[in-house]
C-alpha cells in the first residue's frame, strides 16, 4: 500500500483537498482487492486548520506524518502568496530527498516553489495566477496551458478539477488504466481530458469566435471512432471548413485535432488491451485506428511497449 500524506496548510482550498480524497481514501473494489493506497491528512500541528470555505477542519496528525509518506499532496490556499510556515517548507524537502513523489494540485505549486522543489521544472498552476507566480519564481519553467504536468517524482496541476485529472494520472500511472477507469465511473468524470486550459480561460472579446462549441463532435468523435476517421470527418459533422474547424479546436481544446483524436484512440486502446482478451485486431478497429500497424505505432510511442507486450504486462480478465 502507497502511503498518501495530504498537507493542510490554513487557508487550504476544501475542493483542492478533496481531489486527492476521492482518488486516494477509498476502500477496497468489489472483490475485496485492496486498491493500492492508504491516505491521511496532516497539518503543521494536529488540531483546527481553518480554510475559506466556511468551516474549519481538524486534522489529528503534524508534520511528522510526512516521515512516512510514498506520495505527498499540497492542495492550494485561498491566498496563493501567503508565508509558508518554515517547517512546513523544511518537511517539504525532506520528503523530497528521501524520494517521495509530490504533488501539487492548483496554487498549492506556490509552496513547493517556495520551498525550492520546482527549480528548472516544467510546472503549471491554475492560469489565474500564472503571471504572479511567473513573477515570484522565475527559474521555474511555467506552463500556463497544461492541465497537469507530471516531472516523475514532482507533478503540478492546474486549477480545482485538474487536481482530480492530475490524481487519476497517477492512480493510472500506479495501478494501471483499469484501476483509473474504475475510479473515473464512480467520480463521474472523464478517464482523461485531453488539451489543455486554454478551453477554460475567458476569451478577450473579438480574440476568437465565441458562438457554439465543439462539444457535440468531441462527444461524437469519442463514441463513434469508426466514423471519425480524420479531421475532415470532425470538421463536417461540426458543421464548419476545416481550417474554421482546426482553428476553433485549438482555441477551444488547446491541442490540435489530430492530437485529440490520437490521444483518446491511444488511451480506449489500452483499455481494451487491459479488460478484454479481444484479438489486436479488433481492438484497433474498436479503438478507432484502421490498422494494427497504426495501433502498435501510438501505443509504443505513448507507452513503449507493442500492443501483446502492453497485455502481458498489465493483463485482461
């Protein structure tokens, strides 16, 4: 079991926090197989931690905690620049040079540059506060786009529902795409959400169209992969030329068309090969790809393995 110590600093952010409990503190599946991780919570003492969310919370374990953890979590604060106590800041590295993994979710990316762990990294944060964290940390590699960012023993994430994004990334890096498709279902959301924050940031009027949205065609792309076999395809049911329909999913996804379409191939692909015994074959005409070839180029270069290897290694029923 993968023991996860959350770091509730005062002002922690409720939402922010409860991202990594709904990916993290849960019991075990219905087979009653443990599902790989064992979380609490700690804050700089034990005792009341005050957030801005209208209540205050209260947290039975102190710093020491940190000691013992495989993963650490630092949700963000209601203000983002605010002091870090300095032995928060000390446990912080601590736990990084013993190799815990840390990970942030929203602002919390402000502590773990204050305490140096973010230094040359390629990081991002929610986009709100991206031009002042630019500002405080400049030898950090700032990615104001992406939705999380995962540096192997350092991961960030962007604002409020990209710290659930981010924790099944790591539930999938840890356990495998099953184990973050179950988790998916039963929080309601999406295995993955490809592109980036610029779906989400509010546009300066006249900077892009504004009318309508891609929604439909997403949906469309992703339940009916046969029929979406390239971008004309997308840009027809959408209702639009392809250029309009490339320029406005850039605007709206943040990545380009063919990213998108690959990305949620590769991704239905892996599920496939994980849940099923289905032949390769199948799979690829499942998933999306017109061919084997085509499976087995994504899959290795997302994974690094070959399609019967990828089975091997993680397993169907």
């Amino acid at each position: 079991m993968k023991q996860v110590v959350a770091l509730a600093l005062d002002g922690v952010m409720v939402f922010d926090l409860t991202c990594a409990v709904q990916a993290f503190r849960h019991g075990p599946d219905k087979t009653g197989t443990p599902r790989g991780f064992e979380m609490r919570t700690c804050g700089i003492r034990p005792g009341p931690v005050w957030t801005p969310n209208g209540f205050e919370l209260r947290v039975e374990h102190g710093l020491e905690l940190l000691d013992e953890a495989d993963i650490v979590v630092v949700p963000g604060t209601g203000i983002p620049a605010q002091p870090v106590p300095p032995e928060a800041l000390a446990a912080l590295r601590a736990a990084a040079e013993r190799g815990a993994t840390i990970l942030s979710i929203c602002v919390g990316a402000f502590v773990l540059a204050e305490a140096g762990l973010l230094d040359g990294r390629p990081v991002t944060t929610h986009w709100a506060y991206c031009d002042e964290f630019a500002a405080r940390y400049p030898t950090v590699r700032l990615d104001p786009a992406a939705l999380y960012i995962d540096d192997g023993d350092v991961l960030t994430s962007a604002g409020l529902s990209a710290g659930l994004d981010l924790c099944l990334h790591l539930v999938r890096r840890e356990l495998g795409a099953r184990a973050a498709a179950e988790l998916a279902r039963w929080n309601v959301t999406a295995p993955h959400r490809e592109g980036g924050q610029a779906q989400y940031i509010p546009s300066v009027p006249g900077e892009r169209d504004t009318d309508g949205g891609l929604a439909a065609t997403l949906a469309w792309a992703v339940t009916e992969p046969s029929a979406a076999v390239d971008v004309s395809a997308m840009a027809a049911h959408a209702l639009m030329s392809e250029r309009t329909f490339i320029r406005r999913f850039k605007a709206e996804v943040g990545t380009t068309p063919r990213r998108w379409l690959d990305a949620q191939r590769t991704t239905r692909a892996r599920e496939l090969l994980e849940t099923t015994q289905l032949p390769v074959e199948v799979v690829a005409e499942q998933a999306g790809f017109g061919s084997v070839t085509a499976l087995r180029a994504h899959l290795r270069a997302t994974t690094g393995a070959t399609p019967a290897a990828y089975r091997r290694s993680l397993g169907g029923p």
